[in-house]
C-alpha cells in the first residue's frame, strides 16, 4: 500500500461523508460514493417497502429499482439541498 493511501484509508476513517457529500461526488462520477448512499440506504427504503407492499420478493424489487433510478437520474442532478435524500 502506498504512503497516499495509506493517508486516504486514515482520512476516510476520520471523516464520515455525509449524504450530501456523497450525492455530489457520485453526481461527478465517483461510483464508490453511490455504493455508500446504497449501503447506508438499503436497509430502510427495503423495510419501507415491505412495511407497504407486505411481500419480500416485491420489496426486494422496489428497493433495486428506486437505486436504478437514482443512479440513472445522477447525470441530470445540478444541485440538492439538504433533505434531498430524507428518509431519516
């Protein structure tokens, strides 16, 4: 490993991106900062899903569809505000 990333991996554990953050740096192609939002997100869209629909195999299909289109969508993202992604 190299003395950058080395400093990277300890910068990355001393600050936590916030949603925000991430949406902007997957808005510029980092595809690393939308597997984030993914893995910070999937649990509780996929628990909103079920809650509504009652089914696992639908819930499951809701959860990756709204992260399709969200990926999809990033390219047409100019700006977001805070609350842009509340589900919190």
């Amino acid at each position: 490993m190299s003395s950058n990333q080395i400093e990277m991996c300890a910068q990355a554990v001393n600050k936590t991106l916030d949603d925000e953050e991430l949406v902007a740096l997957a808005t510029q192609g980092d595809t690393d900062a939308f597997d984030q939002l993914v893995v910070r997100w999937e649990r509780s869209i996929h628990a909103l899903a079920y809650r509504i629909l009652g089914r696992e195999e639908d819930a499951r299909d809701v959860c990756q569809e709204a992260f399709l289109r969200a990926f999809r969508g990033l390219k047409g993202m100019r700006s977001f505000g805070r609350g842009c992604i509340g589900l919190r």
